[in-house]
C-alpha cells in the first residue's frame, strides 16, 4: 500500500442540510426530556465532544456513552429519508471517491466525528457508502478530539492491511479541526472549502492546499499522488 486516503464526511462529501443538527437534538432531547435551547455546535468536533458540550450548556448529567451512541444511532437511522430528501452528495464527491477506489495501492476510508453508524447513514443516502472501507475508518465514538482519531484508523488499517506503519496518510477535510489533526499526528492533509471555511481560514490553520471543492478530481489525484512520493 502506497498511501490512506481518510476523507471528512459533513460538508466535505455530503450537504446534510441542517439534519445533522436535528440528530443531535433528537439524541439529546431522548436522554434530557427537554428539548434544547440551542442547537449543537459541530464544526469539526466528534460526536462525544458535540454531545458533552451540548448536555454541559443545559447542566443534563453526562450518562454512560453507550447510552448516549445509543440515542444518536437511532435519531440518524430515523432521519435517513429526511436526509435523502433534503441532503446531496457535494459536487465532485462520488468522483472523487470512485478515482481514489479504483487505485489498487491505495486505501480510502473516512475519519470523521460522526458515530459509525451514523457515518454509514449518510453515505449511503447518496450511494458513497460502498466507494471506502468503513471497516478501517475513525469514528466520533473513538476519542473526544478529532486528532485522536488519525492514531485509531492507522491502527484499524495495518491491522486489517497488513501493512507497514509508515504508510502515509491524508485527510481530506473542511475544518481547521481537520488540518490540526493532520498537522498534530504527521499526516498530510488536503483541505477543502466546500464547508463554512473559506480557503484562507483553512491555509492559515496550516493547509498547504485548499481546494474550492471536489469538482476537479484530476487536480486532487495529483495533490493525493504528491504525498506518495514523499
């Protein structure tokens, strides 16, 4: 294997189109009785960090995680359709997934906040699911900071690889979170202006290349083929 492709799923492959943060209220309102004032606040943070934030700013006990996970996979299995309806693949994304698929020594999973389960839903509600091993990947249940995750899926994938830990990886992602994951762990990173951060936030976080969007699949080949030859 010559290289790990670990893409970012909201904003970077998907528009979830405001459902995202009716999952997370539907999750809290299930474990609070309430609903909550305020509505979550993503941006790069993992589902656990998202949730206990979220329960903190309303003072609801944090309850045991499984119960939490719990209540997330439920609320994204039942939005799925809402998803479908309101939501898209972002431009240039089954492209972008289906080039890198189709590189023999390359791996293509995600590292996203998102639980596992959840993950699934919303690639499959575009068909993106079956493009990445979701077996490798790095969830929102494997640790509270996003930079925690790149150590788990380069575990998950010399595991189920065979491979050397010195594989490269790049994330491919929307937020400063995403490029200080990178940065943090020794992985490259491609960023991606398709989410709320403009191209300039996201080279000044650290991002050598901030690309507008997906839309040009041989322009990121060659960016993802530059980390192999280093």
């Amino acid at each position: 294997m010559q290289l790990s492709v670990l893409w970012d799923i909201d904003h970077t492959l998907i528009d979830n189109a405001g459902v995202s943060k009716e999952i997370y209220a539907a999750a809290f309102t299930e474990i609070a009785g309430f609903a909550p004032t305020d509505p979550a606040r993503t941006e790069g943070r993992t589902d656990r960090l998202i949730m206990r934030e979220m329960l903190c700013r309303h003072d609801v006990p944090e309850p045991e995680w499984g119960q939490v996970q719990a209540a997330l996979a439920r609320a994204g299995q039942e939005r799925f359709e809402e998803l479908q309806a309101r939501g898209a693949a972002l431009l240039g994304a089954c492209d972008a997934l289906k080039a890198v698929a189709e590189r023999e020594e390359w791996m293509s999973s995600v590292l996203t906040g998102n639980i596992a389960a959840n993950a699934r839903v919303k690639l499959a509600a575009f068909g993106l699911d079956s493009l990445v091993d979701l077996s490798v990947g790095a969830y929102g249940a494997d640790g509270i900071q996003r930079r925690d995750l790149v150590a788990v899926a380069r575990n998950r994938i010399r595991l189920a690889y065979e491979t050397r830990q010195d594989v490269p990886a790049v994330l491919v992602g929307d937020t400063p979170r995403d490029v200080e994951a990178a940065l943090s762990t020794g992985s490259g990173v491609i960023a991606v202006a398709s989410g709320i951060h403009s191209p300039e936030e996201l080279i000044a976080a650290g991002a050598a290349i901030a690309l507008p969007d997906l839309s040009d699949t041989e322009a990121l080949m060659h960016q993802l083929e530059c980390f192999t030859t280093r």
